[in-house]
C-alpha cells in the first residue's frame, strides 16, 4: 500500500494514506502541461532540474503561495527538509525570522546513493517533485504550498509499504546572543564605535507543544519588544500612543 503524508503548517498535521497497486504516477517530465496560452504552456522550458541530491540548505529550491514560503532539498539520505517562512513572522527583535525546520525521512530509508535521481522546480504549478530509486525501491515525493490555505503539503508514493515521518529540527533551545548582526537589525548602532550596537540582541528560545498525538506542534512567542521603542527614540516621538506590533505577537506551526 501507498503512503501519501500531508504536512500542514501552520493548521494542523495530518496523514493520508492510499493505495495504487497499478504503479508510481508519472514523473514530471512525463506530466502534461494543459494550457491554451502559448506562454504558459512554454514555462516548462524554464523548470529547474536537478539530478542529484544536495548536501544542505545551500542547495535547497524556493516555493511558496505568496504568504508562506519554504527552502525545500533533498539530503543524500533520501530525506526532505525545508524550512518555512512567513510574511509576518516578526520575532521581538524585530526580525523576520524563519519559523522552523521540517524534516520528513522515509521508512524503511532508501538505499544510497540515492539512484536515478530528478527534482525539479516546477513553474506552472509551483511544486517541487521528486523522483529516485528504480523499479520497486522507486520514491516520489511532491512538495508545494496551499494556494488557498496556509498549509504545506508533502505527498510521499512508493510501491512498497513506505512510512512517511515527520520531526522538527529547532535550533532556538535556549536564550541566547545573536553574534552578528546586519543592516536591518534595529539594534544596530553606527554610532557606537565600540560595539556598533544600541545593545546585544537575544534571541528567545522556541517552544514544544507536548501531548500531541500523532503530530508536532511549536510556537514563537514575542515576550518583549525592543525595536519599536529605539525608532520612537532615535525619531524623537517617545510620547506617541500606539500599539507595539511586535506584542504579543506568536508565530504556531502544527
């Protein structure tokens, strides 16, 4: 039996499951592309095409519906990791950080090298799809961004009995100093010739949802608010009423 495994951020997490015994759906290239306009029937000229996995997230591809965006690879391993990121999620520091890091490995795991390897970028529908592994150790993967809902979506297809698992990769455990900081910080000081900074930038830790059957849950939630109290400042408008965006803010992925 077919597993098809829907990741859904930022909603819900939940799993699909169906069975196709006449085999894998065709690859991308083997999709037909259906339009009646001439250029955009051509867009699949221009799809990005890889064939062969990527070490980290320095080969990952782009997609998203607009709101919602991921930075999506394959490792040698034959896992899918993306990271996600969303228009709006401003952390306290007034950053717009990336919300989390999804990982989702295979069941029993594909044998490596991974063989007969595709991926492509996929313009006209704004997927990215998957193909490796020959005859029955064959894997689809299809990845893409709801057009109409925040919710990413994974579909996972294979001959044999494959369970898809899905694990959130945090990196922000524990409150801790932001070592560099760029142009767009707002802690960044010109002025100060000693730390080039109106004061250190910490980051705060994400947090676990428990008790979550069958699923994963966290949150970033903004305890404090520092940027738009130094703009206020530096703009000479300290006694202006006005609501902190930055609070309280929280960012859920599920």
């Amino acid at each position: 039996m077919n597993k098809i495994f829907a990741a859904c951020a930022l909603i819900a997490l939940f799993c699909l499951f169906c069975a196709s015994p006449q085999g894998l759906s065709p690859g991308p290239a083997d999709i037909p592309i259906q339009s009646s306009g001439e250029g955009i029937g051509r867009l699949a000229e221009y799809n990005v095409v890889w064939n062969s996995p990527s070490k980290d997230h320095n080969g990952s591809m782009p997609i998203g519906n607009g709101d919602i965006a991921l930075n999506a690879w394959v490792e040698e391993s034959g896992d899918l990791l993306f990271y996600i990121a969303k228009t709006d999620s401003w952390d306290d520091n007034g950053r717009l950080v990336k919300v989390g890091r999804v990982r989702i490995s295979l069941n029993p795991k594909p044998k490596a090298p991974l063989v007969a390897f595709r991926q492509a970028l996929q313009l006209l529908d704004a997927t990215m799809s998957v193909r490796y592994g020959e005859g029955d150790s064959a894997v689809n993967l299809k990845l893409w961004v709801d057009a109409n809902l925040p919710v990413i979506r994974v579909e996972v297809e294979s001959r044999k009995p494959t369970e898809a698992i899905a694990s959130i990769e945090m990196w922000r455990t524990i409150p801790y100093q932001l070592p560099t900081i760029e142009v767009s910080d707002v802690m960044l000081d010109r002025s100060n010739e000693k730390t080039g900074q109106h004061a250190l930038t910490i980051v705060e830790p994400d947090t676990i949802l428990e008790k979550q059957p069958n699923r994963i849950g966290w949150y970033h939630y903004n305890s404090k608010s520092v940027g738009p109290e130094i703009c206020a400042k530096i703009q000479g408008v300290q006694g202006f009423g006005r609501p902190d965006p930055l609070l309280p803010r929280t960012s859920p992925s599920a």
